[in-house]
C-alpha cells in the first residue's frame, strides 16, 4: 500500500479531498479539513506552491546535464 503525503503535520488524501492530522491527545480525536472548506483550500494552495518549487528546482539541476548533451536550445 502506497504511503499517503504529507504536508504541514497532515496526510493528503486526494481521493477523499481532505488533509488529515491525528490529535495526539488520549482520545486520539481525527481532525479532517475538507479541500473545499476556506481553511483546506489554503492548505492546498500553499501544497501546491511547494510542489512547483521542488518541480522548478529538480528542472534547473537537470538543466547543465542537458547543456552537456544536447547544447544550448534555440
């Protein structure tokens, strides 16, 4: 089985649109926030900004290797 992602302390779940964060109180009490609710919507945003930075870093390591290869793009 597949490990979920996390974001900020919470596990996205993207096939039930929702972040999840376990209380870690005695009564173990789940907290879920909706991707549609205001609060779940800027946690997505924020996700999604991160995603793009990693994105955007990975590409311009591979950018010198392709130079190497393949020359400059015109």
């Amino acid at each position: 089985m597949a490990e979920l992602p996390r974001f900020k302390g919470y596990t996205i779940d993207y096939r039930l649109g929702e972040f999840r964060r376990m209380q870690p109180d005695p009564d173990g009490v789940m907290e879920c926030i909706p991707f549609d609710r205001y609060v779940g919507q800027q946690l997505l945003y924020e996700h999604i900004i991160q995603l793009y930075d990693e994105l955007l870093a990975a590409n311009h390591a591979l950018i010198p290797y392709f130079m190497d290869e393949f020359g400059p793009l015109s």
